[in-house]
C-alpha cells in the first residue's frame, strides 16, 4: 500500500487580519472557506490545484511572542511546486510587485527554488524541477 499524497497543510499565524490578505494577494484567489469553528480557533482555507487545500489558522490562545525559526524542531519551511523556471521567474515578478521580500532564483542540481517568507516569518519556498 503507498503512502497517501499530502491533503493539506494549516499554519498558525499571530493575526488572521494581517496574514489573510497578505496571502490572498500572493496566491490570487478566494479562499474557499474563513470560518470561527467550534475548536477554538479560525481558519482562513484555499483549494490548489490536484485537491490540495492550504489553510492558516489563528487560535483563541494568543501565540507566543516569538518569531518562527525553521531551526526550531517542527516546521522547516512549505513548498509549493511550479513546472519551469520560466514560471518560477513569473512568480518572482508577482512577489516584487507585491512587496514580497524574496532571495531570487537559487539553482541547485535538483531544481529552482525561490524562497521568501509570510507576515509571520513563516518560510514559504517556490520550486521548480531542473531544466
């Protein structure tokens, strides 16, 4: 039996006010679901391409008052995947024109990545396989 593909991926964030239109700006659409749920936390949702859902999610219980580190044990960074080069350097224009600090295109034997990160310091990465 193999291993299922990834269905979704949920990050916290310190203020959903703050994240939501940042990362509706970046990913170009309307989410598909922004609710307060009964669990104790509100969830801002999009639906990619091939089913997969990404959502951010704020809890009742306030963060703590410290920035993401990919160092700390947990989360490293979220790739999303893009077919070529040539549209990883689209997606580089899309995030200079929305004042998404980023490191430009990095080549590596394995692929493209060009990564940068959200409101919260959240490591976000674009990748492409190699030419």
């Amino acid at each position: 039996m193999m291993f299922p593909a990834l269905n979704h991926v949920a990050v916290t964030v310190r203020d959903i006010d703050v994240s939501r239109p940042w990362y509706q700006a970046l990913i170009g659409t309307d989410p598909v679901l922004d609710e307060h749920t009964n669990a104790g936390f509100h969830h801002v949702v999009w639906a990619f391409q091939g089913g997969t859902l990404f959502g951010i999610h704020q809890h009742e219980r306030p963060a703590p008052a410290e920035t993401f580190s990919e160092f700390r044990v947990g989360l490293d960074h979220v790739g999303f995947g893009v077919a070529s080069r040539a549209e990883l350097q689209m997606w580089a224009s899309r995030l200079n024109e929305n004042g998404i600090a980023h490191a430009g295109i990095v080549a590596a034997p394995y692929g493209f990545g060009l990564s940068f990160r959200d409101p919260d310091g959240i490591a976000l990465e674009l990748f492409a396989p190699p030419d």
